[in-house]
C-alpha cells in the first residue's frame, strides 16, 4: 500500500490499457493498420486513409495522437517514421520536419496559436521539442545527457500552454513553466510515466499513470504529488495501469485503462469505481480510451482487436472487431466534429 507522497526532487512517468458488450458489429474485410478513423461515434471504423499517396500512414506503429482542438489538425507520432498531420480529418498526410524517427508525445496547445510540443529520441537520446507555427519548424528546447532515457508523455497546460510536465520510462517527471526555456525536476516516481493529463476546469490539478503502479494526483500544477494508488487498492482494483485520460466535462474526473478492466475515478482520485465491461474483454489489458468532450456518457475503449463502446457511462456496451493483427494504443475523439474519432495502431 502506498502513502500521500511530497516531493521536490525528480518528477515521474507513464505506459498502456481493457472493456462489456450487448451486440457485435459486423468484421471490416481488409487489414486494419496504422490509423483508423470512425465517422458514427464508434460504431464502424476504417482507415483514416485509404489513397495510395497516403499507405505510409496506413503502416505506421502508433505512438502518440493528438487533435487540435481550434482547428482540428490532427498529429500522430510514430516508432520509427516521424510525426505526421492532417488537416483534413484524415484523408490525406504531411510528414512533418521533426528531426527524429520516434515520436512518443504530442501536445497541442488549445487556444490555437500554432503552440506543439513533441517528445522523440534522436540517436538515443530522449528531447523535447517545440514548434511555434503549427509544426511547419522546430527547435530542441530539452535534452537528456546520456543515451538511454526517453520522455514517455508530455503535456501542456489547459489554459497555459508555458506549463509543460514531461514524463519518462525511468519515472522522472520535469516542468517547464516558461513554455521549454527552463525546465527543473519535480519528482523521481515509482514506474514509468506512461500518461499525464490536466483537469477540464482546474488548472493546476494533474493526473499522471505510471505504467503498472499506480496514479499520482498533481493540485499545484505539479509541485507536489500525491499517491492516490490506496484508494485503488482499497476499492481492490490493484495497480496495473495501462493508460489514463481526463474527462473533459467533469472535473476531478478521470479514467484508468487496467490490466483487467476500466475504471472511473472521481473527487480527484479519491474515489475509483470499476466500470460494468465483459468479463471476457478483462483478460487483456485496456490501452486505448476516448471519452468525448462533449457528453461523459459516451465512452469507447480498446482491447485486443476489438472496441467497445457505451453510450451511457460503462452500464452497456456495443462491440467492433477489428481485422487487424496490431493492438489499439491511443484513442482521441475529435472536439471539433461529433462522432468522429480517431485510433492509433501499434505492434506489441
């Protein structure tokens, strides 16, 4: 069991997540890779392009995605072929100019100025980037000293895109309050850092997974922590996480991906409540969650080559094979266009 814990030294990191369901949907007849994009809130998917001068995006392992939610460009960062954009929901794909290979976080700045923060390894070493004109140039704002360490999430502030909390696989945790001129550490945590994500209302509240250990609870935007992992184990949910993604209408809301199952936590990690998911889909772990920004009701997750959706908050679920031999990695509806929403692929 696991304490509340202050620190002021090194900060921490993140990885990965699983789902009910009433009536499945009919397979998909061709192999789904790379990025799939469903128009209807989940109930068919497809790939999120399908043109010839666009398969190097139908191949990709995916990393990280993102959606801009001015202008709905959409960014997703690869294993091995870079960052890509969109900017016309999908159907065609520009590899941007980013210096580096894998990309593992993406975060887009939400009031629209062409503000991009993106994480990735340049001949083994973990950096920080940032573009300032929609990703068309970027400059090297972090560097690690050594090979070996990579920054596994990355995350601007809601309302503040100067406040960056950057995450890695060795558990260290640093923030930026000047948008990347300076940076110090905050925190050494207990696993890797796998997901961060700031509060629908509060900006200074943040949530951070660490990949099969548990969640830290940020409330002076990442000053201090606290382990909230006690209230999994006393709801006996244990701490295998997987993912972790904020509920954009409630705040101190948020959702856990487990090894075995879905949860909902609230009062800023508190309290945590298993979702009603299938007790089939519980045996593989819960990497991909989408709650949409508009209606909390409305939740689709991943599980092996399947999704599942529920439309009334994780009492039913609807269910979608998928014809593919990747896994769900990152999901992300769109904020700017209902029912749309987009799922990154990646070979584990």
């Amino acid at each position: 069991m696991k304490k509340t814990l202050i620190f002021t030294g090194f900060l921490a990191l993140v990885m990965v997540v699983s789902g009910c369901g009433t009536q499945p949907q009919a397979t998909t007849n061709f192999a789904l890779r790379g990025i799939l994009r469903t128009d209807d809130g989940g109930s068919s998917w497809n790939p999120a392009a399908s043109s010839e001068a666009n398969k190097n995006v139908l191949l990709v392992d995916t990393l990280a995605l993102e959606i801009d939610p001015v202008n709905g460009a959409v960014f997703v960062g690869t294993e091995k072929d870079g960052l890509f954009r969109s900017t016309d929901k999908g159907e065609s794909w520009t590899r941007l100019g980013l210096s580096v290979t894998k990309v593992y976080g993406v975060s887009v700045n939400r009031q629209g100025n062409g503000t991009i923060y993106a994480s990735g390894v340049l001949n083994g070493r973990g950096k920080i980037f940032k573009s300032t004109n929609d990703g068309q140039e970027w400059k090297e704002i972090y560097t690690e000293p050594a090979d070996g360490t990579v920054f596994t999430a990355l995350r601007a502030g809601r309302n503040d895109s100067q406040l960056v909390l950057a995450g890695t696989a060795q558990g260290m945790i640093i923030k930026s309050t000047d948008g990347g001129q300076t940076w110090k550490n905050i925190i050494k945590a207990d696993g890797p850092v796998i997901s961060i994500a700031f509060d629908t209302t509060n900006p200074k509240i943040a949530y951070v997974a660490l990949f099969d250990e548990g969640v830290l609870v940020t409330e002076d935007a990442g000053e201090t922590f606290q382990d909230v992992t006690d209230a999994m184990d006393e709801a006996d949910l244990g701490s295998a996480v997987f993912n972790l993604v904020a509920d954009d209408r409630e705040s101190g809301a948020f959702y856990v991906g487990l090894q075995d199952g879905l949860v909902k936590a609230t009062e800023r990690g508190k309290k945590f409540v298993k979702l009603n998911t299938f007790e089939s889909t519980n045996k593989y772990p819960a990497r991909a969650i989408g709650i949409d920004p508009t209606n909390s009701e409305e939740i689709i997750y991943n599980v092996a080559q399947a999704v599942y959706r529920s439309a009334d908050g994780g009492n039913s679920w609807s269910s979608f094979q998928l014809d593919t031999d990747r896994t769900g990695y990152v999901m992300r509806f769109d904020p700017s266009r209902t029912g749309v929403v987009y799922l990154g692929l990646r070979s584990l």
